[in-house]
C-alpha cells in the first residue's frame, strides 16, 4: 500500500475512489469486498461495497415495487457542512468521516437552479450484485442534493477491491439544511437520489426477500 496522504482527498480530482482511499491509510479489510462475504448479506442481491460502507451506511430505502419496476432511495449516512466561498455560488463542502461519502471533480455540468456551481462526485456505497439490469439514477426533489440522471447497466462482481460507480451531484443552496445564506448543515438520513430499475419476477423476489417483504 502507498504512503499515507491524509491531504489526498484535496488533491484528488479525478482519480478513483481506491485510488484516494488507499492513501488515506485506510485499512485493507475495510476496503476488501471479501469482508462483505462474511456477513449476512453473502448472497443478498443487493450489498455494500465494502466493510466500511456494511458498518456505516445503511442500504438504499426500498420506496416501491409496481408492475416489476422498483425504486429505491439512497441516503446520506454521514452530516455534511457546508460554507459558501465569498462573493461566488461555490463553497466549501467537509465531512467527519475517514472513508469520505464525496469527492472534488473538475466536471463541468449543466448549471441548476437552486444549487451551487461546484460539482461533486459520490462514491455508490451499496450496488446490485446481479448482471445486465438497466439502472437509472434520478434526483428526489425534497433532498439537500441534486443528483445528474445518470444510466449504467449492473454486473456481478467478481474482484477483490470494488472501485464503485461515481455518481455527480451538486449541493443545494436554499431549503431546511441551510443554516443561512452562506452556511448548511446536511443531517443525517436525507434522501440523496434514486435507484430505478426493470427487472424479471426472480429479481423482485430476490429484492422483496432483502427487504422482508411478502
């Protein structure tokens, strides 16, 4: 493993979230996805990427299940706070974790309404363990978030370490999380984005099961 960096995650613009989290001396086994094959969700169709995501971050909420098309929310496990930049729409946006939810980008995307400019990119904690299932990532409208759509097919995994999918986003400027005009405070549990996706009555069986639902 590289030498720690614990100024990585400032340094970091477009490498991956291994990249960055092996030098932040984070530990192999929280890292390793053979650590998820020993808990209870070994052979759930929807599991964390690794050890620190199964300890920290609750599985994506289960919204709905209707003519085989379901829908699941993503939440925050970590709070979030926020500091706007002087005289710009930009900020500075931290965390108290060690294995960080977000990381810097440099992508330029389409502005929205009610956000800051900067764009941000997220690391997906939780994946569908299950191949060729068109996905779709959505925003919500009552979250602190705004979420790119964004469309990807799953896969199995099959390796060691899971560089997740990374999803970008921009914070919100207005609503319950701001403090004021230039600080916010994103709590715990809110609602980040959406997980659609079709599939066969064996997937909403196997998603049904996962959640304890007949």
């Amino acid at each position: 493993m590289a030498s720690p960096d614990f100024n990585i995650w400032y340094k970091s613009f477009n490498e991956s979230f291994l990249y960055i989290n092996e030098r932040s001396n984070i530990k192999n086994d929280w890292l390793n996805y053979s650590e998820v094959l020993k808990t209870e969700h070994k052979d759930s169709i929807i599991k964390p990427i690794n050890k620190n995501f199964y300890k920290l971050c609750p599985p994506p909420e289960l919204v709905s299940i209707k003519d085989n098309i379901i829908t699941l929310c993503q939440n925050n496990f970590a709070e979030i706070f926020l500091l706007k930049k002087q005289n710009s729409l930009n900020l500075n946006a931290t965390e108290k974790i060690h294995m960080r939810q977000f990381y810097l980008s440099k992508e330029n995307k389409t502005k929205v309404a009610d956000c800051f400019d900067y764009v941000y990119r997220w690391a997906m904690p939780w994946f569908i363990d299950e191949d060729e299932i068109d996905i779709e990532i959505l925003p919500v409208t009552d979250s602190p978030f705004y979420f790119y759509n964004f469309q990807y097919k799953s896969k199995k995994n099959t390796e060691k370490q899971i560089d997740p999918l990374m999803l970008f986003f921009k914070f919100k400027n207005v609503g319950s999380h701001m403090i004021d005009n230039e600080c916010g405070r994103i709590k715990r549990n809110q609602p980040a984005y959406f997980i659609k996706f079709s599939c066969s009555d064996i997937i909403v069986e196997k998603v049904k099961e996962f959640y304890g639902k007949n």
